[in-house]
C-alpha cells in the first residue's frame, strides 16, 4: 500500500486506501450535482461503498505501478472530511516524462484559494519528487475559473483538442494547456 502525506499552510494532501471509501463516497455524494457539468455520466453504482473501495484499488495498484499519485485534499482543521482531490495520471516515463493532471473541488470550498495551493504543491511533487519533465490538463473552454487556475500557475495553452473526452453524455472540446519543468539537470 502507497501511503503519502504532504502539508501545506492550510491543507493536507493524502493518499488514500479503501478503508477511506465511507470518506470518498460522502465527498462524491456531496458533489454530485456540482461536479455533474464537469464529469463523465456516472451509474448509481459509482455511489455505492463497494464502487468506491474499488476505484481506491485501482488508485493503489496504479500508484504501486508508478502510473499515478492521486492525493485527496483535507482542511487541516477538518482532518477527517475530504474537500477535493488532484490527481497526476497516465504519468509516462522514458522519453517522455510527462503526465496528465485532474482536480476537483468541493463545490462549498470554490474561490477560497485551497485548488491552487495544493496544485503548487503537487507541481512541486511532480518535478522535484517525481521528476517529470510535462505536465498536462486538458480544460473545457467554458471552464473559466479552471483556466485561470492553471494560468495563475504558469501553464500555457497548446491548443484546442476537438471533442477530446466525454463529459455529462457528450464529447467536449478541451484545451491543452502545459507546464514544463526548466530544470536543466532533467
């Protein structure tokens, strides 16, 4: 089992195992209808216990794999209630160095700056930590809070990727937004 913890001034950032599935399955819960615009059609199962013992498996076995670091968000005064997660996937080693970056937010924590100071600090994971050289987010052009998001970390815009993923029941159109890592000793 991968466990890690990271700090920063006000959060908590965990890997989580299935014993956290009741946590995961009363964050996913409470978010359903916010995140709903941003997310893929999800089956009643997705709200079940097992679902989500199961997805955190997989997260593990990904993780042992070094494919992914998923880490969930906690209130350092709330240690016990999730309020997000930021996940590093599909993270590719050799040549490439790169991986893909997904977040999410509880919908009563938004513009209370908790997103960015944990992705600056998973940013920092994935370059120092992990030493990836890229890191992309793929962002649907209507998402405006979750471009200047990336924008205020200093990711840059590569392009418009047509239909790229399948959000709510219909393909979306994603831009393609990158941060590289300068460090010369890659």
């Amino acid at each position: 089992m991968i466990v890690k913890q990271y700090v920063t001034s006000r959060l908590k950032l965990r890997t989580l195992d299935e014993k956290d599935a009741p946590q995961v399955l009363d964050y996913v819960v409470r978010n359903e209808q916010f995140l709903f615009p941003w997310e893929p059609l999800r089956t009643p199962d997705y709200y079940t216990l097992e679902r989500q013992r199961e997805l955190l498996r997989f997260d593990q076995s990904s993780m042992a794999l070094e494919q992914l670091l998923k880490v969930w968000l906690f209130k350092q005064a709330e240690p016990n209630r999730i309020i997000g997660s930021i996940a590093l996937s599909n993270i590719v080693r050799g040549a490439f160095q790169s991986c893909h970056l997904g977040y999410k937010l509880d919908g009563e924590e938004v513009n209370r700056g908790y997103m960015e100071e944990a992705l600056r600090a998973v940013v920092s994971i994935a370059f120092e930590e992990l030493r990836l050289h890229r890191i992309e987010a793929n962002i649907m052009p209507r998402n405006g809070a979750s471009l200047r998001l990336v924008e205020k970390l200093n990711f840059q815009p590569e392009g418009l990727a047509r239909k790229y993923l399948k959000i709510n029941g219909k393909w979306e159109d994603h831009i393609h937004m990158t941060l590289i890592n300068e460090a010369p000793d890659l």
